[in-house]
C-alpha cells in the first residue's frame, strides 16, 4: 500500500463531541484532508509547537519526552498512521537510535505532537484516506479556543468579561499593556489569549 504525506492544516473545535477539538491534516499535493478528533490537552500542545513565539515556563509532557530522547540518543524520524478502526486512529512513531529503528505504538494526537516537535513527517496510507479523508473544505480557527484556565490576574479576568466583539483586535490597549497582559499569559498557561495578544502585537 502506497504511503501519502500529511501536513498539519489546522485545529478547530469539534462539531460532534463536546470538549474535543478536530486535527485536520491535509495531503500533501492532493485535497483530501483527514479530520482526527483529540482531546484538549493534545490540541493545546500542538498548538503550541506550532506557535514559534509562545513558550511554556515549564516543559508540557510532549516537551519533556523529546527532551528525555534526544538525551538519549533517540530521533523520532517519521509517524505512520497505519489503521483505522471503529472510528479510531492508530499512530506508530519510527524512532531511530545508534542506526537501529524501531517502531513504538502510540495515539495518533501524541504521535503529531511529537512529529511537530522532532519536525518529523508525517504520512498515512491511501486506504485510510480513502476511507476517512474529505473533500470538502475545513475551515480551521487560527488559533484554539475553549480551554479551560483559572486566571487570578486582575487585567486578565476584566479582558475575558469583555464581549468578543470587543476585544477582538485589543484596540484600547497600548504595547506595553499588551506585551504585559502577553507575559501574563504565558505565565498563567493561558495560550489562548497570548496567541491573540501576540497576533495583536505582531500587527502593530
């Protein structure tokens, strides 16, 4: 069976399961795209491999596993997803140490996870594709909404009160407030709203 290349096209919101977000991956020179339901901690921390500017002050899981490998010796090289069953996504992740592969079973939202940080690629099967994958566009948020986070900063809970479409550009802010309420954010691991305040920034 011949293997297609996926890039990552975008995270939104699930339409069908409350709390989980869609991973759509897209063909690479083709236009089928394959929609992956995954949880909101998964979603998160690709989200934030993928943002260049936003870094967490302490390391995510994801983080920490490839920091532990590359101490190790150990490179992810290449992620298959290899199965579809009932619904569900199967991942192997093809890890290579001292020239010796090996392939280790993992769920596909932590195998994208770490091909993002190991900037490995990642590709799946045209059965699967075939299967699972559509035609129709997806329309992906620019950046993920909905987690949940407990913000004790006084700027940040009068932010969050404002109406959306309020706040949507953060007009009434100047650059040293936006820069602080940015810091803020990341301290508080709300990378919802640094994405937004980053965006804003890099604007200006």
């Amino acid at each position: 069976m011949s293997l297609k290349k996926l890039n990552i096209r975008g995270i939104s919101y699930s339409q069908t399961q409350n709390g989980a977000y869609a991973l759509v991956l897209k063909e690479v020179d083709g236009n089928r795209q394959l929609p992956i339901v995954i949880g909101a901690f998964e979603a998160q921390s690709i989200a934030i491999a993928l943002e260049k500017e936003i870094s967490p002050p302490r390391p995510l899981t994801h983080d920490l596993f490839k920091s532990f490998a590359e101490r190790f010796g150990i490179v992810v090289k290449q992620v298959i997803i290899h199965k579809l069953v009932d619904g569900v996504f199967y991942s192997s992740l093809i890890c290579e140490r001292d020239k010796i592969e090996e392939i280790i079973d993992a769920r596909t939202s932590d195998a994208i996870a770490l091909a993002v940080r190991f900037k490995a690629p990642v590709f799946t099967y045209e059965n699967i594709l075939e299967e699972a994958g559509v035609q129709q566009h997806i329309r992906p948020d620019k950046e993920l909404r909905s987690f949940d986070s407990e913000e004790d900063d006084d700027t940040l809970e009068n932010l969050l009160s404002i109406p959306d479409d309020e706040k949507q550009g953060f007009e009434h802010l100047s650059i040293d407030e936006l820069n602080k309420m940015l810091h803020e954010a990341v301290t508080n691991e709300n990378y919802e709203l640094a994405a937004r305040l980053r965006d804003e920034v890099s604007k200006r």
